[in-house]
C-alpha cells in the first residue's frame, strides 16, 4: 500500500472503522513508512485531546440532581397511572365511588414508598479481569491452595459470591473454560485497591489440564462497580495500574460484550465490560491501539 | 419497545454526555442545560418509540440535534447586551504568559477548551453535529449516519473537514502551549 492510499484510511483506522483485510493492511504500512506513522501518530493525540477536552464538560451537580429528580417523578407517575388505568380496564369499573377513591389512593401510597427510592441502574458495571500466568511458580500453587471455595461448577462458585455483590449479580459472567481446557478450581474474595475506596470483588481460579508438570494457572476478578463510582482519578490510577504493567492493548467489541486485552510477553490479561462508557474504552484503544494489534497478530502466528 | 419504568436507569447514566453535546453545540451553559431538560422531557414521551438494548445515546442525541434546530429557527436575533454576557476567554488570557499559563495545568486546560469551544462554534451546523457526536459520543460512522439522516459518505466527508478546520483554527494555540509539538503542527496538505 502506498502513502496516498495509506492516509486516506487514516481516520477510518482511527475510528475502528476499517475491516480487518483493510485494517492490516494500513498497519502494515505504517509500520515501515516513518512519515505515514508520525502522522498517524498526530492525528491519534490531536483526536484524543478533542475528545478529553468536549468529554470534560460536566453539568452543575444542582442541574444533575434536578434532572434526575424530574425523570423520576415523571416515571412514576406515568407508572402509577398506567397501573391504575390498566387494573381498572380489565376490570371494566371505571365508575369514581368512595370505595376505589379509597382503594386508589392506597395504591398511590403503597407504589409511591415502594418505588420512589428506587434507583436501580441496569448499567452498572460488572467487570472480569483474567490473567494468564505461564509457567508454574510457588505463586500459583499457593493460590490453588488459598481458595476459600472448592468447586468446578462456575455457577455454584457465582451462587456462592454473587449475593454479595448486591443488585445486579445475574448481571455476572463466570465462563468455564472448558474449551480452552481449564478446569475450575475455585474461588475466593479478592478485592482491588484504589484511592479512596477498594473495590470489592472475588477471583475464580482455574488450572489448565494440559497434562504436563508444568501448570498453567487462569484466574478471572470480578469487580463489583455498581455501588461505586470511579471519578476520574480512581479510573486513572486503576489504567496506570494496568498499563505500567503491559505494553500492548487492545479492545474487542463482540456487540454484546466490550473486551480489553492487554499484556507483555509473559503474561495476557483481559478486561470483560458490560457496558463501561464506551469513551474509556476508546480513549484506552486508541494509546496503543497500533502496538496492541501487531502484538496479538505476533501471538496468533506464534501459536 | 422499552417501558418508561426503564427510563431512569436506561436514561440517567448518559446525561453528562448529553449535556457535553449540548454545550459544545450551543456554546452556552444556561442554554445547554434547556435543551438537556427538554431532550429528556421528548424522550420520556416518546419512550415507547425507543428499542430496548439499541443506542440510547445516539437515539436521544438525535432528539437534541432537532430540538436545537427548532430552537435556531425560532430564536429573535440576539440584543446587543454586552454586560450579560459570558465573559469572553480573551478577557481572562492578555495578562498571563505563556510560561504562566504553560505551569499551570488546570489553566492551560481552561484555555485550551475555551479555545476548542470557540473553534467547534465556529464550524457550520452540520460539521459541528458530526463532530461532537464522534468526540463526545463515540458514535459509529452509520449511527451518526442514522443520527443525522444522512450517507455514510457524507458523515466522513463532513468528519474530515470539521477535524481538518479545527487543527488548523487550533494549530497557533496548540504549538504555543505545547500540545502539539511545533515541528510536527503544521497542518499537512493531502497528496
């Protein structure tokens, strides 16, 4: 591919636009033309200071709050009165006596304590973090040996830790792995440091059945988001924690699932979002999105 | 179809971003927070339009993209009352340097979005709706295309030119202040 054709793709490629035919063939470029690769580059860090710099803009708190009061006073009215009307349809007593006066305003009373509180986000995050460690070390066989939870059935082990984790644990994904042979182990609470608050979380730890003496061991963190909200310092520090230890990245969107996969050479890490605000993803794909690829690519030829 | 009780947990977790999209369409905080209340008034009363498990950003943004239409066209021409306005960045930027600026970060940072604000603004209406819905809401080629009823091609042509005209009116700022290298700034022709 020549530099003319190259730097029409450029934006396309920075966008995560491009098939991976056309993908690989723009990187391809990139990695022998210098000057292609520069401006590649510049566009990357001019694109990521317009996003971080509109993204920044943030309502007043008051405005916030205001808002949300306002839809959720809105909603339960229309709920309340969609339920009334609804009850009363069926039952074909649209007729105002004392007895539903006092029947509705009951019905008012009780749905308006039940659901006035209610702030349930379907959104919360709950995330995966999985690495890979290769090799057998005293490390790993200490953490087969910590688990709290002896179990190879993975819904047995989410039954077991998923309470925990308050409103949204059928939200939580533990895979088995027995396609990529591993073997569940167990499991064990596991929580993550932050700034001002850990987050609380368990690891489900698998052992590859690969039949040598030296043992692979899988490990899968979950994280529990949905009573916490990282501001933007936590999130850094939880991506400063993640990238000092990587040199690759890369995010894998499968429509239904957001995955981020970073790692080195020894060792493969991925990150399984549902839902996280797709500009943290993008902000974190585009820093090494180049190297991140050419690294899985190395991997996949590798075997 | 959704149901309005999904609303508030469907709806809520994206109002920042909407408000972002507003203020960088209209340039004004008081007028942005107007249209953010009225997109997501239309959008509870037209809940039922929206499909469960699709972009509700990208559906609510489209609502706030018209009602601001509707807005420009009836809008009176603005009164030339200079007092009540936001105070202009120039006012704040004159007596401090470079230096000045370039050690404080938080500073630098105001300047530079006041800087990209006044750039967005500037851009025609249908260049600055592109824009902000890629650099806001990270929002796919086609979905901004569904957004804006407009061609694919149409949605990269009008990325690329608004992207092309805010490097160059923020070219001068960015190699003085350091966020783009001096040497490397420079806006590159197409070959």
């Amino acid at each position: 591919m020549k530099c003319e054709e190259a730097r029409k793709y450029l934006y396309a490629l920075l966008d995560n636009e491009l098939d991976t035919e056309r993908n690989l063939e723009v990187l391809s470029h990139l990695n022998v033309c210098d000057r292609c690769s520069r401006r590649f580059d510049r566009e990357q860090v001019f694109l990521e200071k317009l996003s971080e710099t509109v993204q920044s803009e943030e309502p007043d708190e008051a405005f916030r709050e205001r808002m949300e009061q306002m839809v959720r006073e809105r909603t339960t009215r229309r709920s309340i009165l969609k339920r009334i009307f609804s009850f009363f349809r069926r039952r074909r007593m649209i007729s105002s006596s004392l007895f539903l006066g006092g029947a509705v305003a009951i019905l008012l009373g009780f749905f308006w304590f039940t659901t006035a509180g209610s702030s349930l986000q379907s959104n919360s995050v709950v995330q995966h973090m999985g690495e890979m460690h290769r090799g057998f070390t005293q490390q790993n066989q200490d953490q087969e040996a910590d688990l709290a939870v002896r179990t190879s059935d993975p819904e047995s082990l989410r039954r077991r830790f998923a309470p925990s984790f308050n409103l949204f644990r059928n939200h939580i994904v533990i895979p088995s792995l027995e396609d990529q042979r591993y073997t569940l182990l167990g499991g064990q609470t596991k929580n993550v440091s932050l700034p001002r608050s850990p987050l609380p979380g368990f690891v489900a730890v698998y052992r590859q059945t690969n039949g040598e003496e030296k043992r692979n061991y899988v490990s899968h963190q979950v994280l529990d988001l949905q009573n916490t909200s990282l501001d933007s310092a936590q999130f850094q520090s939880l991506r400063e924690e993640i990238l000092k230890s990587s040199d690759t990245f890369r995010v894998v969107d499968t429509g239904d699932v957001k995955m981020v996969l970073w790692g080195n050479e020894n060792m493969l890490c991925s990150f399984v979002a549902r839902d996280v605000k797709d500009e943290t993803l993008r902000t974190w794909a585009k820093n090494t999105y180049r190297q991140s690829l050419q690294f899985f690519q190395e991997r996949a030829s590798r075997g | 179809m959704a149901d309005l009780e999904d609303f508030e947990s469907i709806a809520l977790p994206h109002m920042d971003e909407l408000y972002s999209f507003a203020y960088y369409l209209v340039g004004e905080k008081q007028e942005a927070e107007d249209l953010v209340q009225q997109t997501l008034v239309k959008a509870m009363e037209n809940f039922d339009s929206f499909e469960k498990g699709t972009n509700f950003k990208a559906w609510a943004s489209r609502i706030l993209k018209n009602l601001m239409i509707d807005r420009h066209r009836k809008k009176t021409p603005v009164s030339t009352d200079f007092e009540s306005r936001e105070p202009a960045a120039e006012e704040v930027k004159s007596p401090r340097s470079s230096t000045e600026i370039l050690e404080n970060e938080e500073l630098m940072d105001k300047f530079f979005s006041d800087e990209v604000k006044s750039a967005i603004l500037d851009l025609s209406e249908k260049y600055r709706v592109a824009i902000l819905l890629n650099a806001v809401h990270g929002l796919s080629y086609q979905e901004i295309a569904d957004v804006t009823d407009s061609p694919i091609g149409t949605v990269m042509s009008r990325l690329y030119r608004a992207r092309k005209t805010l490097k160059e009116e923020l070219e001068e700022f960015g190699k003085e202040f350091g966020y783009f290298r001096s040497e490397e700034a420079s806006v590159e022709t197409d070959e």
